[in-house]
C-alpha cells in the first residue's frame, strides 16, 4: 500500500542498500524505519512457546497457533447490491429495498503439522451458520464439539473437535456467513457514486469494492488471516445482472442463476496472502493497454472513461510492467491485470495481485486539468503498485513487523520504473530527495521505532574502524552485480514469505568479505541515524546518534564520500584534513543516509563557495547544505543563524532542488513564528530570495504557459507559492486576476499546475464570493482532479466563519467523503488562521471521529499530526487529551500523540532559544538589501 511517509523511510533504506551494496559489494547503509505497527493494527509479535503441550497447553494469544496450514480455499460470495434504484414511475411502487448485506460460503482445505483439538481462523464481525470438518483422508465428518467467537482484539474464531487432528492429516472445513457492507472503506464495502445523465437528472451508482490489508479480509470469509498463511483461491462471485464482477485471477466462466443474478467463476489464484484478495462488483467500464501477454484493463466510472481519463494510466501501465519485468527477470505470473479507480478508498492505492485498487485521484488523469504534479503522482503509484507484485505478493515478510520488505523494494522499483518510462522528468533526484527529507526529520524523533524489531537495539561501538571504509564508486560494477546476482532473492522465496535475515543470507552470497548481517543490523535494529561530524583542521570524524532533543549510544556503519574544493568526489579519510582554507564537502550527492557536521572553518568556506561559485557544489548537496543546517540547528549542533546564511545563495538560485529545500526547511520556522512578531520580517526576506526566481517564471507565468523543462516546472510552482506566501504584490495581483476572470467568464485559463496555488491565493486574499465559487465548483465538477485543486484552496481563506463551516462539512460525507475528511483538516489547520479551530474541532469530536473514521486505514495518526504540527506553546493541551482519551478510544492514534508531545516539548525549547537571535537575524538581513522590489519590472536583469 502507498501512504506518503511511509513510504518515504521504506525507500531511502533500499535504496542505501542497493546502490552501495551494488556498488563496492558492500552493503553498509540502512536507515530506520517506523514500522507503524500501531496505523496497521498490527497485533503485537507474538512470544511462541519453544514447545507446544498438548493438550490442553496454553492457548493463542493473538497469533495463530500454526497448527494448521491452509493450502487451498473456495470461497462464493454473494453481495446484495443494486449497482442502482430505478425511480419507481408508479407514485405508490415501492423502490427494492438496497439491504447492503452479503452473504456466502468456503472452504477450506488445510494440512496438520501439530496435533490439535481445536481450529483456530479469523472472523471479525460475520454472522457464522454451518460448520462442517472433514477429514479428507478417511473422508469421513469430524464431529464437532461448538464453536466460540473471540470477543477481544484476536477475532478467532475458535473450533474445537471431539477427535484430534494428526499430523500429516489432510482436512477440509465449510462455512456458510453472512456479513454488512457499509462505507467504512474495510473489508467488502459500499463506495457510492453520482453519474451525469444527459437530461441532467443524475442517479447514484453503488460499486462493491475490497480492501483487505491488512486484516479485514477476515471481515469477509472466516480464514487463516495472516500473511505467512498463504494459499491458493478459487473465487465464485454471484452478482446481479448489469454488472461486471472482477478479482484477482482471469474470469474462466460467467453463467446465469436466474433472472436477477450471474455467476463470475475465476481461474485459481497464485499462491498467495489473504491481505492480497480483492474483488469489484460495478458497472465501470474499462480501457486496455499494451503488453505482449498480460490482458491489462483500467476501470473507472464510465463517464471517465468515456472523457479519456484513464488513457494516460492505460498508456504507461504496460510500459511499466513490461520494464518490470525485463529488469526482475521474472514474468508476471498471471494473464490478466486489472486497476480500478474507486470514488472512495481509503488509502492512495492498494496493490492486491491481478486487481490493483486506486483512489480516483491516484489513477485518473485529464490533460489540460490535471496538473503536472498529479501525472508524476499517477505514474508514481502505479509503478509502486506493480512493484509489489513482486516484493509484496510474489514474496511476502513473513509478519508485519518487517513490512519494510514490502514497501522499501516497492518504493524503490517505482523510481526506477519511473525514470525508465519518463526519462525526461528526472524523477530520480527528485523523489531521492524529497522522501530522505521527510524520513529524516520523523527519524530523528525518539519515539521514532526501529526499522524491524527492536532485538538487540543498542550494539556496542567495537568497530569503529570499519565505520570510514574506503568505497570506491563504480557504475560498471554495479551493472555486472546486478546482472550476475539479481534478485536470486526473488526467485527463491517466489510464493513463499521471508524476514530480513533471508535477505541478508542472498546479500552475503554477494559480499563474501563483510558480515551482511551485523553491518544491516546496525541500521534495522536502531532508531534513528547517525550525524558524522568532520573537522577539517584536525582530520578528525567521529559520529553520533542524531536526534533533536537528547542523545544515544548508537553506532552505524557508514561510508563516507568526500570532495573538496580541487578534487573531485574520492573517499580516503586523509581527505579529511583541508589545505589552505579550502572546503571539504562529505556526502557527496546526499547519497548516504547520514548527516553531516563540519567544524566553523568550513561552514564558513562551503557557505561562501554557495554564494560565491555555487556552481562548484553539485545541485544535491547546494539542497543537503540547506537541510544539514537547518536540522544540526535544531538539534543545537550548529547556530540557528548558520543555516539561515546558507539560504543567502537562493537570491541567485533558479535550481529545483535548493529551492524545494528551502521552502521545506523554512516551512517550520514559519510554522513556529507564524503568530509572532518574527514574522514580518521572515516575510520580507522571502520576497527578497524570491522575487528574482518569480522574475525568471514571469512570463509563463502572466501567459497561464509553463516551461518545458520538468524540473523547471516544478520550480516555476514553488516561485509562485513563496512569491504569493510572502505577499510579493506583483504574484498577488496576478492570482487574484486570474481567478476573478475564471469567476467573471466562466471559463478557466489557469495553467494546471498551478491552479491550487492560485486558487489558494485568490481564496486567501478573497472573501465569501470567492469562497462560494470555489464550493460551487468543487460540488459541480466531476473531474477528480478539480474537485482536489479546489478541495485544497478552500482551506485557505482567512474568513474565520468560513473555515469553521467547512470544517463542520468534514463530517458530512455528502459534502466531503469520508477518504478526504483527514486530509481536509489538516490542510485547514496548515492554514495559519485555521490552526487553533482545527485543533478544537477535533478534541469536540474526537470520539465521533475516531468512531466512524477510524476503522480501516483511516491516518487518525496523521490527523494528530497534523492539527498539532504548530504546537509550541500548548504543551499542556495535548498532554491533557491524553489523558482525556485513553490508549484503547486513541487507538491507531496512540503513537501520534505521543510523537507530537515529543514535538511540541522540543519546539517550546527551540523557540524560546531561538527567536530573538532570528528577529535580530532576519530584521538585520531583510534591511541590508536595498532592492526591495514589487514589481519584475523593476528588476535590475530578469
Ligand atoms: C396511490 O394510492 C392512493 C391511495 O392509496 C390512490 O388514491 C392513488 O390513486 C394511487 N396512485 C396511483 C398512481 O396508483
Ligand atoms: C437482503 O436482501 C435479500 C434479497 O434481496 C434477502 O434474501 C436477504 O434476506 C436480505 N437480508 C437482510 C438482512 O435483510
Ligand atoms: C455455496 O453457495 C453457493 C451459492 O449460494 C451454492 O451454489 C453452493 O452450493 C454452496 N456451496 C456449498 C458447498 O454448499
Ligand atoms: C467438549 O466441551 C466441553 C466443554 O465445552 C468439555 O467439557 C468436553 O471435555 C469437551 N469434549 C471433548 C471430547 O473435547
Ligand atoms: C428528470 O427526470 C424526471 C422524471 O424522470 C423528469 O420529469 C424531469 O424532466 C427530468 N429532469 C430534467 C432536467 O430533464
Ligand atoms: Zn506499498
């Protein structure tokens, strides 16, 4: 499954070991990753007893006991939905009664490899009717002796048998359920749609969709639901006529029951994880794609697809799977793959094998409307979908505490992917840079978990030497490895499940000489990463735990790669010691999962080099030096005013990259000071840095064109948001222009990649008018990615009464849907007026919310996160609604809470050190430059 950060962490630790375990066969960097057991609901690691009495002998806790195998099921599902109610034309007829529910049965077949008296499946909130055990050897009925259904949080289902089940025995058992659908986006539920009937009277459509992972499937059917419980399935599904049934495997016969009902029968399944099933019953219609042997179809709303909107994901997606599979020397094991865009989904996507799932806004794409930043997006996601068909379903971690296996390979193979289809984007640089900043600045939490379990967390610092290897970087090398040894892994666990010391094992096959293992460990068993600290006058480098509020005994295994002023990247320590004042810059292209510290001499060099000869510095480190300052400030490792002087270059700047960091570290002293008196002129001195990038953007800007180069693209955006954020006339003038035009002709001339900008500027500076065009519009399009532009740019206003409206509208689904109501929250409290309403709403309604919104894969935690991102005074707040709700009501949010607590005690120490030297500092800085500008045309040279 894809969700913002945590993919983030998953990628840049894969990626740190497969570029420098293929580079100098070594493998020495691996970051650590939250797991986020707790937004799983994962159940805890289970402590297995070494021997198992029997019987009676103590029973599961919360993992099954593993007596039993399941090899194969056959499951029938029946969902009870019309895809639609007809309008009775008789007043006094009665419309059929859309009872939502489903009934069904299945069976199946398992082996004994401990002796049992009892059965142990999952069932969560399925109305169970017959249960029949067979033993399939004698084939003879197993006498039962009842059935109990677990109350608690390990939803067994509990048989027990009046006869024991032997080992090596084969058995069968049949089930017959019955079980609700509702709109809570888990297990088989309802997702509700209007379509545009050409006279203007639309109809609500019902699509029954799964999600499944990653412990609902046991909402479903009764069955052994965890991942290492893989099995094959036959799947029956009986739907009514007028719809088209999908799931994982290739229809192999449709027949008709009665006049109501059809049959779908599907080919057996791969083997494979009950998380991974999935079915769709819809009226969708489809659009194919190209590939040599797998029949590929993109399904959406047929509105959408009749508007083309599927064609950009139809057009890429056998790109992708064709690269795929070239590069992973596996085929894709099946002959069908199907996508489908859902108008309500709980995460980005879900990766389910033959059908993968989408939010419509992950996989619909409209030229002219969508902007480039979504057409990234899509891209993005389908290829980290397709990915996890092989690192995910093909093989799968054996248990959730190491679902980084998953996600780290299926993040980074969608890099890959990407940059193969869309080698002009230049994805790589991009999206390296972007996901080790966010990974960076949650890891340094520590309340931050370890990658995997935290075994033996702390190791102690004997291999000091080693940390400074020598690595010399070879692209040829990197080839042959990955030609020689690739993903030997992959083909000898396909269909099975691993844990990372399996990966491990196939790493050491690679690199005979080092201890794969020990040096992994490091970097999967700790918290956090290290900050290697340089001084170039003595040559010394050591490392450190790197957190932002206290510190560890941790060590890592890091290699180092250097350049300095007249040479070009090496990596030999004597490196270290600089000659004549030159600078020495470490981390070399950011490609390490490190951060670095260098004694003031050389700040001072390399800041001079970025204001003097930025060119010098390569693009990645120019943003690194940003980010390495802005967070050794505040962790106190280096002044605060240190990393503001390493923005000073960005007057001259036109480069992505610096920027992008620029605009993410100084988001967080906006956040703190926001609210203070700093603020004015924090904002004067933005213009300043932006006002010659906003220049340089001007005239694609004011012709609603952007540039042609992709990175440019981005760039132009970022000139726009830090132009109208920090109140440049000149981009205020030109959004609120523009917007008013789309207002006064109705027709909208706004380039889309900067709609939501501009929207947003135009809500912000607007009033009611402004805001009642945007809802209007927001309600009438049926085009996802409008409907999300405007979604954002509605949490802009400044209106007080309008922010609390919406707000109230977050709780309706027919307003906002009920995937989008976090999100809109948090983006109303990222809106500076919108903060402390944000804040209320949710403590009012936080028991509602976590009722409704909190089953499934809703991000309760990321609605902490972001409703309380400002906090640097209300310290005690938080702490009381802590207390106010306990662990079990905060739920999947428990570990939120707690991180924003670390959060906002670290952020009141920070500003209280911090905010008169940055008045000071940014008074003083703002006032030195006299060519305070508003208008491009007074520009010196754009
Ligand atoms: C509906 O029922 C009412 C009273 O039961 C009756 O008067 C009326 O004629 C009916 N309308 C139709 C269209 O059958
Ligand atoms: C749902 O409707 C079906 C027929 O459409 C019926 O057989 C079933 O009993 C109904 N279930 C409930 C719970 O009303
Ligand atoms: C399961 O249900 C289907 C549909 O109701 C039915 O045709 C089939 O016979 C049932 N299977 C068993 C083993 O009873
Ligand atoms: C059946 O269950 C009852 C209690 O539920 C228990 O006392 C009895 O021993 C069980 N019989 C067998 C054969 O396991
Ligand atoms: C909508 O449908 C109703 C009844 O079918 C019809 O009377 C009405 O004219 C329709 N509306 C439009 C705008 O066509
Ligand atoms: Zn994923």
């Amino acid at each position: 499954m894809a969700k913002g950060f945590y993919i983030s962490k998953a990628l840049a630790i894969v990626t740190v070991v497969l570029t420098f375990s293929a580079i100098a066969g070594i493998i020495t960097m691996i970051i650590v990753y939250q797991t986020q057991t707790a937004d799983l609901n994962m159940t805890p690691r289970p402590t297995i007893p070494v021997t198992t009495p029997f019987p009676p002998g103590p029973r599961p806790q919360m993992r099954l006991p593993g007596d039993l195998v399941p090899d194969h099921y056959e499951l029938t599902i029946r969902p009870y939905l019309y895809p639609y109610i007809e309008k009775p034309t008789d007043e006094n007829a009665t419309s059929p009664d859309q009872n939502m529910t489903f009934t069904g049965n299945s069976t199946v077949y398992f082996h004994c490899v401990r002796r049992t008296k009892t059965v142990f499946l999952h069932n969560r909130g399925l109305t169970i009717g017959t249960v029949r055990l067979t033993d399939r050897d004698k084939n003879q009925r197993v006498p039962l002796n009842g059935t109990t259904q677990h109350r608690d949080e390990s939803n067994f289902f509990e048989i027990s048998v009046d006869e024991v089940l032997e080992v090596g025995g084969n058995y069968s058992l049949f089930t017959e359920f019955e079980g609700e659908m509702m709109d809570d986006l888990a297990g088989l539920y309802v997702s509700r749609y209007r379509d545009a009937a050409a006279d203007g009277n639309s109809t609500e459509r019902f699509v029954a969709a799964t999600q499944m992972q990653p412990t609902d499937a046991r909402k479903v059917f009764p069955c052994f639901d965890e991942p290492a419980m893989k099995a094959t399935f036959d799947v029956k599904i009986i739907h009514r006529r007028g719809t088209e049934a999908l799931a994982n495997s290739q229809e192999s016969d449709k027949s008709i029951v009665d006049e109501d009902w059809l049959v779908s029968t599907f080919h057996t399944t791969q083997k494979m994880s009950t998380y991974l099933l999935a079915f769709v019953v819809s009226e969708f219609q489809s659009t194919p794609s190209k590939h040599e042997r797998v029949k590929i179809l993109t399904y959406a709303r047929p509105e959408a697809i009749a508007a083309g909107h599927a064609d950009y994901a139809a057009e890429i997606t056998g790109k992708i799977l064709t690269f795929l599979e070239g590069h992973l020397e596996i085929n894709f094991p099946q002959k069908k793959l199907d996508q489908v865009a859902l108008p309500d989904f709980a995460a980005a996507a879900m990766e389910n094998w033959g059908l993968v799932t989408y939010q419509e806004s992950a996989l619909l794409f409209e030229n002219g409307v969508s902007s480039m930043l979504a057409k990234e997006w899509t891209a993005t996601i389908i290829a980290h979908e397709l990915a996890h068909q092989w690192f995910g379903n093909l093989v799968t971690m054996k248990w959730w505490n190491e679902i980084w296996l998953n996600e780290g390979f299926a993040a980074y193979m969608s890099t890959l992917a990407v940059d193969n289809i869309e080698p002009s984007w230049n994805i790589k640089d991009m999206l390296m840079m972007e996901n080790l900043h966010s990974a960076f600045e949650w890891d340094a939490l520590a309340s931050s978990h370890p990658l995997s379990s935290p075994a033996d967390a702390i190791q102690t610092p004997s291999e000091i030497i080693e940390l400074f290897d020598p690595i010399t970087y070879s692209k040829v090398k990197a080839e042959a490895w990955r030609r020689t040894h690739k993903w030997m892994y992959l083909k000898a666990f396909q269909y099975e499940n691993t844990e990372q010391a399996d990966l491990w094992k196939y790493l050491q096959k690679v690199n005979g000489k080092i201890n794969v293992a020990n040096v992994m460990d490091t970097w999967t068993n700790q918290i956090g990463y290290p900050v290697i600290t340089i001084n170039t006058t003595t040559g010394e480098a050591y490392q450190r735990h790197f957190q932002y509020n206290q510190s560890t005994v941790l060590v890592w295994h890091v290699p180092i790669k250097v350049m300095s002023e007249t040479s070009g990247p090496t990596l030999f320590k004597e490196e270290f010691v600089s000659k004549g004042g030159e600078w020495i810059l470490a981390n070399v292209n950011a490609a390490g999962y490190y951060r670095v510290n260098y004694n003031p001499e050389n700040w001072h060099s390399l800041l001079t080099a970025l204001e003097e000869d930025p060119e010098r510095i390569p693009i990645v480190n120019r943003g690194q030096l940003i980010d390495d300052a802005f967070n050794l400030a505040r962790a106190k490792l280096v002044n605060v005013t240190l990393a503001l002087n390493a923005t000073r270059f960005l007057r001259n700047e036109t480069e992505l990259i610096p920027w992008e960091s620029a605009v993410t570290n100084l988001r967080y002293i906006i956040a703190m000071f926001d609210r203070s008196e700093v603020f004015g002129p924090i904002q004067a001195y933005r213009r300043q840095l932006v006002t010659n990038l906003y220049c340089f953007f001007k005239n694609y800007t004011d012709n609603a064109t952007v540039p042609e180069d992709h990175s440019q693209q981005h760039n132009q955006i970022n000139a726009i948001r830090v132009a109208c954020g920090s109140g440049l006339p000149e981009c205020r003038l030109m959004a609120t222009r523009f917007f008013r035009y789309w207002m006064q002709n109705g027709t909208n001339i706004i380039h889309p990649n900067v709609r939501s900008i501009i929207y947003c500027q135009a809500i912000s500076a607007g009033g009611e008018e402004e805001w009642e065009f945007g809802w209007k519009m927001f309600q009438s399009s049926n085009i996802t990615s409008d409907r999300e532009q405007l979604r954002y740019a509605l949490a802009c206003t400044k209106k007080i009464w309008l922010l609390n409206r919406y707000l109230e509208y977050t709780l309706n689904p027919d307003k906002i849907r009920k995937m989008d109501a976090v999100s809109t929250i948090n983006t109303i409290a990222g809106n500076v007026a919108g903060q402390a309403l944000a804040w209320n709403f949710v403590r009012a309604h936080w028991t509602y919310i976590s009722q409704e919104y909190g089953a499934g894969m809703m991000p309760l935690g990321s609605l902490i996160d972001g409703v309380t991102h400002r906090f640097s005074t209300d310290f005690e707040l938080l702490e009381r609604f802590q207390m106010d709700h306990d662990e079990e009501e905060l739920g999947s949010a428990n570990r939120a809470v707690e991180q924003a607590i670390e959060r906002t005690a670290a952020n009141i120490q920070w500003v209280k050190e911090n905010k008169q030297p940055l008045l000071e500092w940014f008074q003083r800085e703002s006032a030195v430059t006299k060519n305070t500008i508003s208008y491009c045309s007074e520009a010196p040279a754009c």
